[in-house]
C-alpha cells in the first residue's frame, strides 16, 4: 500500500506530466492557428485549378507569404472555382495586386504567385478578393486559338472563289506589264527619233554658223582691203568716171550695201528661228521625258489603272 508520501510524489509526477504535455501541445496547436493568417478568396473563371491543392504555397516574388486554404466549386456560378488562400498578417495585401497559377517545374503541381501592388495603393481588407491574372497556360491557349482562327482565316481566303480572282488579277498584272512595256518601247522610238532629229539640226545649225563665220571672215577682209587701198581707189574712180557717172555708181553700192544688209538681217532670223525651234525642241523633249517618268511610276504603282481606264472608255 502507497504511503501518503509516495501518493503526493505521484499527484505531483501526474501534474508536472499534465502541465508539460499541454505547454507543448499549446506550442504546437498555438502557432497553427496564428499562421493560418488573414483569409482573401481568388475566383477564377474558365480555367482549370488541376495541380493546386489544398496546402499549396501562395508567393510574392518567390517568397512564401501564405497557404492555400480551401477550393471549391462556385455554387452561385459553376463556370469559376473560388481558391481561399492564408496570407501572414506580415504581409501587405494591395487592392492593385492579381493572383495567378504557376507551374512548378515538370511535375505539373501548382502554386498561386501574386503580383503588382505600388507604395500608394490602398491595403485590402482580410475577406476580400484579389482578382485573377491570366496565367502561362491561358495565355498559350489563347495564343492556339489566335493561330486556329488565323488558319480558318488563311483557308476561306483560298478557296476556289479567291483562288479564281486572284488569277485574275495576275493575268491582268500580266497584260498591264506587257502594255507598259509596248507603252515604253513606243516612248522608247518616238524618242530615238527625236533626239536624231536634235542631232541633225544641230549639224545642220553648226554648218550654217561655220559659213556664217567664212562670210564674216570675207566682209572682215574686203573692210580691211577697202580701208588700206580706200585713198587709191576713190583717185583711180574719179580719174575714170565723171561726176554724174561716180553719182550712179555710189547710188549702185549703197542699194548693194541695202541689199547685203537685208540678207545679213534674214540670215540672222534664220538662224534666231533655228535656235529658237531647236530650244523648243528640247524643251518639248524635257516634257516628253517627265511625263514618260511619271507614266513608269504611275504604272508602277497602280498597274490595273490601264484596265480601269479601258473599260471606263467602254
């Protein structure tokens, strides 16, 4: 039988024992609660939550800040699933920031990664909603449905109805280049022909200023000759010719000299209509060029005006 010593040694085993075993369940249990930190919900809609359960990490530029708490299905709307995630009270919660899924390397779980929240932005309550991101996945799958949509696209743009047009409009771009060629070749004679003819009026222009200058050159020698033997020959005219003869011939040159000044005076129009044709010529040549240039790069830019203006006409 226990003597009451040895009883009171044991009640006091039983309560250190008790006392000890609650400390440590309290160290346990105690923390737990505490770090189940502040709740906020995500709903996210049209995407799957395959790979993210219950416990996963929530993270901020690739620090944990919290738990996922709870998924469930949306009863209010069967299209979303809303995720409860635990975030630490130590952590500021943004109005600015979104939540998105992540895929943690190859093993296809997932984790929630949040992002965004500036200085200034205003904290959101403990309860409230942090809106979605759109995720990688998503993403991709809208990036194949954009190519899908391309390729349905590509191919009503190909059928037999805008296969034909098309062969149209290169047969008319065929005959269009076939007309500008036949257009610049045309062009091509019209101005071969134009600059021969430049080529024979300035021949022709330059022999008549060379005998225009052999005729100076001659009045320049008979001025020269008359000057040097002036005296002797008015001695020897009126030795041989009387008064009223030397009156006749005097009237004789002076209508002579009347005479080579009017042919002088043509041959100077002459050659003034000359030049001023040859001047023309160029010019309208310059305009024939331009408006050739302009054809080539409104041709080049717009072949079907051709067949736009043919069948205008028509």
């Amino acid at each position: 039988m226990l003597t009451k010593e040895q009883k009171t040694r044991l009640g006091i085993f039983w309560v250190v024992s008790v006392a000890l075993l609650l400390f440590l369940a309290g160290m346990l249990i105690v923390p737990a609660f505490r770090n189940k930190g502040l709740p906020y919900t995500i709903n996210i809609k049209g995407a799957s939550v395959n790979g993210l359960s219950v416990g996963a990490s929530v993270k901020y530029q690739g620090v944990d800040v919290g738990k996922v708490r709870e998924i469930r299905v949306n009863p209010d709307d069967l299209s979303s699933i809303l995720v409860e995630i635990g975030i630490v009270r130590e952590f500021p919660v943004k109005q600015d920031m979104t939540a998105t899924l992540t895929i943690t390397g190859i093993t296809g779980q997932k984790f929630i990664e949040l992002s965004g929240g500036s200085s200034d932005s205003p904290l959101l309550a403990p309860g409230g909603e942090i809106p979605p991101a759109r995720g990688l996945g998503e993403r991709a799958e809208d990036i194949v449905a954009n190519i899908e949509g391309a390729i349905k696209s590509v191919n009503e743009l190909l059928n037999a109805e805008n296969r034909a047009k098309i062969d149209q409009v290169l047969t008319a771009w065929h005959r269009s280049t076939e007309v500008v060629s036949r257009v610049l070749e045309s062009k091509e004679m019209n101005l071969t022909g134009a600059i021969d003819n430049i080529e024979k009026a300035s021949l022709e222009f330059g022999e008549v200023t060379e005998n225009l200058r052999k005729i100076t050159e001659d009045l320049s020698a008979l001025t020269g000759t008359l000057d040097a033997k002036g005296g002797s020959i008015l001695d020897n005219i009126n030795q041989r010719f009387s008064e009223e003869e030397m009156g006749k011939v005097l009237t004789n040159l002076e209508s002579f000299i009347a005479e080579a000044n009017a042919s002088l005076k043509t041959i100077e129009n002459v050659l003034m209509i000359q030049q001023s044709d040859l001047r023309r010529t160029v010019e309208n040549l310059g305009v024939a060029v331009d408006n050739l240039s302009a054809l080539a790069r409104t041709l080049a830019e717009d072949p079907m005006m051709l067949i736009r203006s043919k069948k205008e006409k028509k």
